[in-house]
C-alpha cells in the first residue's frame, strides 16, 4: 500500500501545472481513467504467485489517478456554486463523499466475502475424504475471518495442505471478481459527467459595465 501513496505524492508536485494547461473537469477524468486502467490491471494480476513489484507497480499507478481526481474534484463540483451558498455545498459534496467511501467498503467488502464463501465451497467439495460437517466448518472460518484464517487452515483438526490450497484458490478468484468490480464502479464515475454541458469560457467572465452617456449640452 505504501506505493499507493507514493503515487499520490509523487504526482501532487505536478497537479499545479496541469491546472494551468486543461480544466479541472479534464484533470479528473484523467485521474479516474488512470484509477480504472490501474484497478483492472490489478484485478489481472492477482494470483497466488503475484509479483510484489507487479501489484506495487498498479498501485503506484492508482495512487497517481488518485492524486489527480482528488485534488480537481472539489474545484470542479464548487465552480457553479454561489459564494454565499459555498459553505452548504461544501458540506453536502464532504458527506456524499463519505457516504460513498463507506459504501463502498460496505458493498465491495459483503461482495468478497459472499463471493469468498461460495467459492471455497465449491472447492472444498472436491477435496477426496472430506466430510460435510468439516466442510461447512471450514467454510464458516474462512468466512468468518474474511480470509485471514487461509494461511493456518492446513492446523485445522480434519484440515489438510489440499484444504489450505483450494481455500487459497478461492481467496484469489474472490478477490479478483471484487477488484474487478472495484474497476467497474470506477468506470461508472468516470462516464458519469459525459452528459454534463460543456462549460463555456465566457461564462466566468464578469460583464462589462455599461458606459455613461455622453452629458447633454
């Protein structure tokens, strides 16, 4: 994770300058096309023999779309607003965003525990000498642990190194449909201001005052 940051340090330095050259509205879609390449490309990767330095890499790259999308977002959802109505909309767009944070750890992480649970059932059943009842209580620890139990589940009295490598198969199919998922409400964000109306330059221009009439004679 710790690349993720780095990503999101790295290209803050720059942010400024691309500010000056397109509009913020074009930052962030740029941010959240970096976030969805670098989500799908995670979700790809994921596999019990992962390359530290492949996943590091797709997470640095995520951490820049980040960088990016979250440094333009409240400009550009502020633009339109009042001054006076500034604060309002400032904390309603703070709690949408929390709400959707939480969300979505809420969603993705029911989704990845469902999927996890489904998953390991379906392959414990191929296991040879293994009884339902040790099924299903293998199944309840790993879905219990969110996962977290796999690496210990060979300890497990009825377990075996075949239970703990089919657990850990379905740990990673489990994980790449949710990453893949993860991608997908991405995708949703980043089409989403296409049917907003293109902004015109001249709309932020103040009006010119009418000049006074020549005095009469």
């Amino acid at each position: 994770m710790l690349w993720l940051a780095i990503g999101t340090f790295v290209i803050s330095g720059g942010t400024a300058q691309m500010a000056r050259r397109m509009s913020g509205r074009t930052i962030v879609r740029i941010g959240l096309l970096l976030e969805v390449i670098a989500v799908a490309g995670l979700a790809v990767s994921i596999s019990g023999t992962a390359s530290a330095w492949v996943l590091g890499a797709w997470l640095f790259l995520y951490g820049v779309g980040v960088g990016l999308a979250a440094a333009q977002l409240t400009n550009v959802i502020m633009i339109d607003v009042p001054v006076a109505e500034s604060g309002q909309a400032s904390g309603f767009q703070s709690t949408v965003r929390q709400l959707g944070a939480a969300l979505g750890v809420a969603v993705l992480g029911t989704f990845l525990v469902t999927t996890l649970a489904s998953a390991t059932t379906s392959n414990l059943e191929k296991v040879d000498g293994l009884p339902a009842q040790a099924q299903q209580e293998l199944v309840a620890v790993v879905k219990g642990s969110a996962g977290a139990a796999i690496p210990s589940l060979s300890q497990m009295p009825g377990a075996s190194e075949a239970v703990q490598t089919t657990a850990e198969h379905a740990m990673v199919a489990a994980a790449r449909v949710t990453t893949f998922g993860a991608a997908g409400f991405l995708l949703v964000g980043l089409l989403a201001p296409v049917g907003l109306p293109a902004r015109n330059e001249h709309d932020d221009v103040a009006p010119t005052a009418p000049a006074e009439a020549p005095a009469a004679d």
